[in-house]
C-alpha cells in the first residue's frame, strides 16, 4: 500500500546482506512489517492519563456529617426547650411576676395615713397659691423700654465709631 519509492529506499541498506531468495526476502520483510503495524495500533499507553478512581470515604467527610448531626439535634433541643418555657410563660403569666418579683406585698393599714394625707393636701393647697401670686404679679421689665434702651445704645456705639 506504501509507494515504491519508499519500497526501494528501505531495502537500500539490504542489498548487501546476502539473501536466498528475493522474492521469499520480500515477503518475509513485508510480513514483519504487517506485524509491526498491528502492534502499534494494539500498543497500549504507557502513561495513564485517566482520572484517579474516586474513594467514597474521601468524598463524603462521615465525621463532619456525624458532628453537624449532633449540633443539629442538640439547636433542636434547645428551641423546643424554649418553645416549652414560653409556652409556659404565656398560660402562666401571674406565676411569672411571683416567681421573678416576689409576691404582691401588702402591707398593713397605715397609722399615719391620714396625717400624710393632710400634709399632702397642705402643700398642693400652697402651690396653687403661690402659682395665683405668680400669674397675678405683673412684669417687672418692661419690653418697650428695653426697645428704647437698645436703640440709644446703637445711637452711641455709632457716635463713637
């Protein structure tokens, strides 16, 4: 199948060596060389170039899958747990201000409840009447003539400049 050019140029180096029978040579060259052919396109590689075989305990981290496992549980069991004390706290709303404040306290009946009653009333009733006095006294300044003050000032400080 090759040309004969090519024929001529690879036996060029043969016709020195000695041969029996040219024709059987030829043959027997042209068969080596079949041979030859079909190795190499048999041949194998020599390098492998495939990808590494894929280890699952490489790619799937079990330990780490086990750890969020348990903090995953673990969130659960808190939020349930909070879920129960504010379920609580919501039917239970009185028992909440006694457990953390302490029990309503009541005290007993006051000796002195009318003396400081009294006393209370004593002083709102001065309040109201200096607050009386206060809006009846009339104002000691005078805006008007702070106006005129104020423009004799600016007559002064424009004699002197």
């Amino acid at each position: 199948d090759q040309g004969p050019s090519i024929t001529r140029t690879m036996y060029a180096y043969r016709k020195a060596m000695p041969r029996a029978n040219k024709h059987l040579e030829d043959k027997w060259v042209k068969h080596c060389q079949k041979l030859h052919r079909n190795r190499l396109r048999q041949m194998k590689p020599a390098i492998d170039n495939k990808p590494p075989a894929k280890f699952v305990h490489l790619e799937q981290n079990l330990k780490k899958q086990q750890m969020d496992e348990e903090r995953y549980s673990q969130i659960e069991r808190e939020n349930y747990l909070l879920l129960d004390k504010m379920s609580h706290i919501m039917t239970h709303p009185q028992l909440l201000d006694e457990k953390y404040m302490g029990a309503p306290v009541t005290y007993g009946k006051s000796l002195n409840k009318e003396f400081r009653k009294r006393e209370l009333m004593r002083i709102t009733e001065e309040n109201m009447q200096i607050l009386r006095r206060i809006q009846c006294k009339e104002p000691h300044y005078s805006h008007i003539e702070w106006e005129v003050q104020a423009r004799r000032d600016e007559e002064y400080l424009r004699n002197c400049a």
